[in-house]
C-alpha cells in the first residue's frame, strides 16, 4: 500500500508575495508537493513553481494540470525540463487536455471537440517524452510536426519527470492509463458555454468504475500508478457538524445541477470531505484500503494540518 502524499496549492486569491512562506508552511506540516492550476484566471504556474522550489528543501512542486491546447509541447518541455533543473529534480508534471471553453473564447483559441483534444495531448504526450529522451527525434501527427529535433535542457530526472494525467472520462483515463505514473481521479464535466458538474461523477460507485478502466488499460504496470483525487464537490470543510454541513453540500449541489445526491453518497465521495479531524482521518485512511487512493490535494492546509500531519508518508 502506497503511503499518502498531501498536496498543498495555490489559487487566486493568495498573495504572491507570501507564496514562499505558504510552500515553508506546507513543508514543515508534511506535505510532498505544491501544485499550481493552469487557468487564465490565475497566475502563471511555473514561475511561482520555480519560487516555491528556491524556498524549500524537499517539498515536490507541479502543476494541475497544464492545457496543454494553450502552448506548443516542444517548447513546454523545454520550460519544464528548465523548472525540473531548478528544482533538482522535484517536478511532477501535470498535463491535460483543457476543459474551460470560456477561457479558449477570450483569447480566440478554438475549444476544439473533446476526442480532438484528446488527440492533441496524446501527441503533447509523446514529444514531450521524446524531447526529454537523448538526442533528435521526429514525430508527425495529425496535430503537430517534429523535425530532427535535439530538445535542450535535459530534465533531471530520467527518463522524464513522473507525468500526472486526469480525468472522469474512459477516453481521457485509458489515455493516461497507459503514459502517466500519476492519475487524478475527477468528475466528468458537462460541455457548454459555462461548464457543469456531472454530480453522479463524483460518487463512490463512478470512482470504482473509473479504476475500473484504469486497471483494465494499465495491465500489469496498474500496480505501480499512484492515484490521486481532489475535493471537487466543494471546499473541504473541518466542523463538528458533519450532518448539517453535508446536506448543505447536498442542497447546493442540487441547486447548480439539479441532481439530488444523499448524505451517504456524499459521505463516502472521494471528492467531498467534510467532517472532524477525527472523522477525515478516517477517510483518507478508508479512501486508500477501499480504492487504492493514496495521494490527495488539499486546498486548506491549516484547516487540515492536523490530518496532514498524522498521516502524511504513513
């Protein structure tokens, strides 16, 4: 059984400033990693992700995950392979194939359909690896054209930084099934012009489906993905009033998707957690024997401080 990694991130509403005392903090509680989002919203991740590596010793840093229909994937492995250097080698690459049609719309990038974005990651996917590789190397695609390329710098670690792919849908995870050492485990999302949450996506039975095609895709390298999930049926929530909190959680999410979810699907959501300290230990710590799940990004480390510190490498 894999022991837990914790996650700590930064959005939009942090100061920049303070990011390196925010990275300190999530070092000396225990957490392994510090990710940055890729939304247009935010600030750019691999900058500050630089920062975050100059002010910690061991801490990992990544991103979650880039989209990868926003930049040419030769000349993001070359930023990579320079951040992956910075770092001494403590970089985790997430990598996806977008899903913010608004985002594409304000800056007049086509939002293409999801099969073709498929496509394009998985050939991001592979001349990224074949610009981490020694030497030139071609590649032609229907999406991109590689000629006799020698990429420089070469990353660190070898032969690539671990690569974190994810997704709630079989296209999207058989993908990274099959090219990540990492995968997320997320909700599916609704297409349209204001993205939705497919609220059934985030129960406990979607989630075994989901492994389900994992394992099938991976054969035997299943056992040496690590899988990782999210609260993305809303912020985490420490309070003594589980009950009541979760069936606010249950009403909001009918209210924005008109789907009714019980307290006990909520309960056992890999992307809902709200309960004592107490009570969330116990989750992770069920999470990981029922599902495998080992790795987690929290986005309220002081609120989950506690929980982190008990089981963080356990």
């Amino acid at each position: 059984m894999r022991p837990f990694r914790f996650l700590a991130t930064f959005d939009e509403d942090n100061d920049l400033a303070k990011l390196p005392e925010l990275a300190r903090r999530a070092e000396a509680i225990g957490c392994d990693s510090f990710v940055i989002p890729d939304h247009l919203m935010y600030p750019a991740p691999l900058l500050p992700l630089a920062t975050v590596a100059a002010a910690t010793e061991r801490l990992r840093v990544g991103t979650f995950v880039l989209n990868v229909c926003l930049r040419h994937p030769a000349v993001l492995a070359q930023e990579l392979a320079t951040l992956d250097g910075l770092s001494g080698g403590r970089l985790d690459i997430g990598i996806g194939a977008g899903w913010n049609k608004p985002e594409h719309d304000a800056i007049g990038i086509p939002f293409e359909p999801v099969g073709t974005r498929i496509e394009r990651l998985t050939e991001a996917i592979a001349i990224l690896k074949g610009c981490f590789a020694e030497g030139p190397f071609s590649f032609t695609g229907k999406h991109y054209t590689i000629t006799d390329f020698d990429a420089a710098p070469a990353p660190v670690q070898r032969p690539h930084p671990p690569l974190f792919l994810g997704g709630g849908g079989k296209r999207l995870l058989t993908l990274a099934a099959r090219e990540a050492q990492i995968i997320g485990l997320a909700p599916r999302i609704i297409p349209g012009d204001v993205p939705g949450l497919d609220a059934p996506s985030i129960t406990a039975a979607a989630t075994e489906e989901k492994i389900g095609w994992i394992r099938e895709a991976a054969g035997d390298r299943f056992a040496e993905i690590e899988l990782n999930t999210y609260a993305s049926g809303g912020p985490t929530m420490v309070t003594t009033e589980t009950r009541a909190k979760l069936q606010d959680r249950a009403d909001q999410i009918r209210t924005s998707t008109g789907v009714e979810l019980t307290l006990d699907e909520l309960m056992e959501s890999p992307h809902v957690f709200i309960g004592s300290t107490k009570e969330l230990t116990a989750k992770y710590l069920e999470l990981r024997e029922r599902f495998g799940i080992s790795s987690f990004l929290v986005n309220d480390i002081e609120a989950m401080a506690p929980v982190i510190e008990e089981l963080a490498g356990r």
